[in-house]
C-alpha cells in the first residue's frame, strides 16, 4: 500500500478501516469472507467467475439478523446504482437502432425542462450517460434519504430549477438526475416500462430469471436484509427504488457485458465510448460492487448488508460510511487472494 495511503488511513479513518488494510491476507476467499464480520458487517455475499471454472460462491454472517437466519447466496439483494449499467446498454441499443442519437440533447425530446434544468438545450445523452452534463443530483437534495419523496416526479424536482454543477462536458459530476431521465426516455420512445424493454433486451436474452424490479414483486422472504449503523430497523422494506437481483444474475450480466456476448460489434463501439464496464450501487442498508477484472479474466460481485458508521451515525449519508470503506478494502483483498491487481 502506497505510504500516502497508509497515512490517509491513519489519519482519517476509524481504526476498523486500519485494521480491513493491515491484518493479515488469508489463504482462500471464504476465510477473508469469515474475517470481514469481524469489521462489523452483519452479512455478505461473494460471487467469482473464473474463466474456465465453474462459478463459486462465498457467504458469511446473517440474512436477517433478527431472526438468524444465515447469509444465503440465492437471496435478492437491492444492487442500487448498478442498475445503471442496464440503462446504459439498454440507451446504447436504442442509439444502435437510430431510435436516439448521442447527440440528441435533453431539451430535444423533454422540451417541458427547458427552463428548469439549465442547459437543457445544449445537454446531450453522451453527456448524460457520461455524469457531464451538470444536472444536479435530486438525491443530494437535503432530507432525501431519511424522507424519501411519494413519486418519481417528486424526486425529479429536487435537481429542478437549480443552478448547473458545471456548463456541459466541462467537468464530471456523478448525477442520479441523468440517468432517471435516460430512464424516462426510454419509456418515451419505446412506449413501455424502462424494466419491461431491459427485461426483453437483456435480462431474457441471457436468461436472467432472478433480476427484478421493484420490491412489490418478489417475496420479501427471498430479499437480504440491510442495515445501517446507528439506525436499528432493517432497511429492506425501505421504500427507495432498486433493481433486485442474486449476486449470479449480476454476475452473469457483467461477464456478458464484457465478453462482447451481449452486445453487437455495433452497439459494443457505441457502449465503449459512454459509459463503463463495472460499478458499485448504494442505497441505505446496501452496498454492492460488480466488476470484470481483465487480468485474471474474473468477474466479483459483492454484496455487503451493512452501511454508515463513524463519523456518519446515524444519518444516511451518501457516501455509506465506515462500512462502505470497509467493504471496499475486503473487496481489494478478495482480488489479491484470487490472483489480481
């Protein structure tokens, strides 16, 4: 670990997140997964698709820690912004179609915005999909996640009639905004639900039976709990919105989206130059991470039921907390046992 790290570590983190990066690295995966609940994290789930072997997975701690009921691998998990990965190929398709242009801007098929969302006229779906186009974030509008709003139109109008982050392709910001709008483009032009169009263009294609959306349709029993630090009730019932999904679905995806397996040569120089090949997602109680990792030809999803944590008790704040890191450093430890970066 570069000593510049090792100092931020020191200096800025509660000791849990000194002692993720400094104990030491066990042998095999499921003993790194047993570890980590000694950080404080109440369940995880990890899946790792070598090339060439069959997929494996890797649980410790709890489903639901109330009623004890171990950590499952088949269990739905709320995958948050990793749901962005499926809107970004399922815009890429439609732009593959002619159905859209990248260069179509927001104000091109939302004229009503213009005048709400600066820059409307000049912000174009490269933009959006890129986090460049300066809309702010409605989830960073004060109160979100505690009072979550009734509607989708109510959560829009948290990031309406502000002043831009930045002028168009001038800066990057990571903006929810962007890809709720992209969201609602797609129903615009395809006539139908978001979900409906990535279930015939993705999901079923690739015979993904256990990725759903929203909470209304699954059993709760199959979904994992969440929690977050400093705040007792389990968060699974929480109404933000998430895809559902078992770490295999997202797993399966991923190693799809990277393989060039479910995407044509067209739409896969489209995909390429917008947006990216992996991603984490956060939401209350959830955090996730799904990436390819092209030296060791791997995919690793994992998914952690526990967020927040000093200094961050008991607000949800975006950024997740201690736990957040917590899991991220696991998540570098798992690469390191398995052969990668």
């Amino acid at each position: 670990m570069p000593l510049v790290g090792l100092f931020c570590v020191v200096a800025f983190s509660p000791w849990d997140g000194l002692w993720a990066w400094i104990r030491p690295l066990p042998d095999t995966v499921q003993d790194e997964v047993d570890n980590a609940l000694g950080l404080g994290l109440d369940g995880i789930i990890v899946y790792v698709d070598e090339a060439g072997e069959p997929p494996a997975f890797y649980t410790a701690g709890w489903k639901n820690r109330e009623d004890r009921i171990p950590a499952d691998p088949q269990s739905l998990f709320k995958i948050a912004s990793i749901d962005k990965l499926y809107t970004a190929v399922a815009t890429t398709k439609l732009v593959a179609e002619q159905r859209l242009s990248l260069d179509d801007t927001l104000a091109d098929h939302f004229p009503e915005l213009a005048g709400r969302i600066e820059n409307a006229e000049t912000i174009t779906l490269r933009m959006m999909l890129q986090h460049r186009s300066g809309i702010p974030n409605f989830t960073d509008a004060p109160g979100y996640w505690e009072n979550p709003p009734e509607s989708a139109e109510a959560a829009l109008e948290g990031a309406l009639d502000l002043p831009a982050n930045f002028e168009p392709g001038e800066d990057y910001g990571y903006s929810n905004t962007n890809y709720f709008l992209l969201g609602a483009l797609i129903e615009k032009v395809v006539g139908y639900s978001q979900w409906q169009y990535i279930k015939e263009e993705i999901l079923d294609p690739l015979q993904l039976s256990n990725t759903f959306t929203p909470l209304d349709d699954v059993d709760p029993d199959d979904v994992m709990s969440g929690y977050w630090v400093g705040y007792e009730p389990d968060l699974k019932n929480d109404p933000h919105g998430s895809m559902l999904a078992t770490a295999e679905d997202v797993g399966v995806f991923v190693r799809a989206l990277n393989d060039g397996s479910l995407l044509s040569d067209d739409e896969q120089a489209i995909y390429a130059s917008v947006y990216e090949y992996g991603h984490t997602g956060l939401i209350p109680g959830y955090y996730s991470i799904a990436r390819y990792h092209g030296d060791i030809d791997t995919v690793v999803v994992q998914f952690v039921n526990t967020a927040g944590g000093t200094p961050l008790v008991p607000a949800f704040d975006y950024e997740g907390g201690t736990k957040v890191m917590v899991a991220n450093v696991v998540y570098n430890r798992f690469l390191r046992i398995l052969g990668g970066d």
